[in-house]
C-alpha cells in the first residue's frame, strides 16, 4: 500500500524540549510539505522540501526546523523557540513541484505542557 | 499572503438534504483543490479544477472553477451521515512556486 505515514499520533512534551515529528512518504513522491493546523482553522505551511537536500520556508517558519537526506523522509523538529507548539501536524507529499495535488498523511497532535 | 474566505463556515442539514458551500479570493489561483478531513485525520482530496469555468464531479460532489478564477464553488447531492467532516478549499498559484492556499474550511454536520 502506497502512502504517507507520520508517527507517532499523539505526542506530549514538557516545555522547553526540542522534538521530532516523523513523516514517510512510499509514493515516490519529490516534494514534500508540513502544515500546521489549530483548532478551527485552516492549514498553513511550516515548510517545503521540493527535492532531496533542499528545503525551504514557509508562512510559519520560525521555531521549527526539518531536513530531507532521504526522499522518503522529511522529518519535523519542533524546537523550544516555537512559542506555540501545541497543534495538529500535517504532512503531505506531491509528485514533484510542479503539481498542485498534495496528498496528507495522518497527522500527529502535538501537545506540550 | 493571499486569502481565502470559505462559507459558510458550518453547516447543519438533514440527510438526504443538497450542500452548497464556496471559497472566495480577492487573487486570481490556477487551481482549484477541495479536501474533506475528518475529525483526527489527514484531508483527503477530494476534487482538483485546473481551467475556469470547469465543472467536475466525483460520485455525490460537483466542484467547479469559477470564471473569475478567484472563486469555486463545492456541492454535495443527497448528503449521507458519512459526509461528515471539515471541508477545505485551497488555491493553486504558479507565481508562489506552486504553493496551496488553504480556506478555513466549512464544518458539515448531517442529521440522520
């Protein structure tokens, strides 16, 4: 089965902790995204990776870092300089940057108290 | 950043009832996406619009890219308790390197 997969589903962190949210892709997919979403809102993009090694930033930048060694993998650090970091994570791929449809995986929920 | 006004923002109707809803913008966008996401999961696409004046559908949904290219437009015949959801619009813009847009989506809620 093809598809995008982020783990873990749920995750809680004391503040002040850095942590890593995972997302694999067996799609061949070559771009990649992370979106963050709060409760009754719309989603807005962290980051973009549009082929190995690269990556650039998005709407919501700061606080978070990611790498692409793999192009399977795009994993998302949440770092302590995120003010807010409690929020629902999307990941999503797409074939390659020239095409508009993206394709989410399950989200984790982020929690940091 | 480009805007995206999506309404209404939540709905309550009977099963068996038609939805409409509609994505806004004071942009014009190249594409036109609509996603479904239930609660706790992922969006799942449901339609993609690539020209204006395009009507596309897909089982129970009709989606179609308006003229203007700055607004599109999403319904659902005969809604069943499974439509459920968070419905998402996003917009497709080749001058922001092929970024999407997302509305604040429209909250379905169907009564048996």
């Amino acid at each position: 089965d093809g598809g995008i997969t982020q783990s873990p589903k749920y995750l809680f962190r004391k503040e002040g902790q850095n942590v890593t949210l995972s997302c694999e892709q067996n799609l061949n997919h070559d771009a990649m995204y992370w979106y963050r979403q709060d409760p009754g809102q719309g989603l807005r993009l962290i980051y973009y990776s549009q082929i190995v090694n690269d990556f650039q930033k998005g709407d919501i930048a700061e606080g978070y870092s990611v790498s692409r060694e793999k192009k399977e993998s795009f994993p998302l650090t949440v770092t302590s300089a995120q003010k807010n970091p409690t929020a629902f994570y999307l990941c999503a791929s797409s074939i390659d940057s020239n095409s508009y449809e993206q394709y989410f995986g399950p989200g984790t929920r982020l929690t940091v108290t | 950043g480009q805007q995206l006004n999506q309404s209404p923002q939540s709905m309550f109707i009977q099963e068996g009832e038609d939805v409409s809803m509609n994505c806004t913008s004071s942009s014009i966008f190249n594409t036109w996406l609509w996603y479904k996401q239930d609660p706790g999961e992922g969006p799942v696409l449901l339609i993609a619009l690539y020209k204006a004046g395009e009507l596309t559908s897909n089982g129970r949904l009709t989606a179609q890219f308006g003229i203007t290219r700055k607004d599109s437009f999403l319904n659902i015949s005969a809604s069943i308790p499974s439509d459920v959801g968070i419905y998402f619009c996003a917009g497709g813009d080749n001058n922001a390197g092929n970024m999407l847009t997302f509305g604040g989506g429209t909250r379905l809620m169907v009564k048996p």
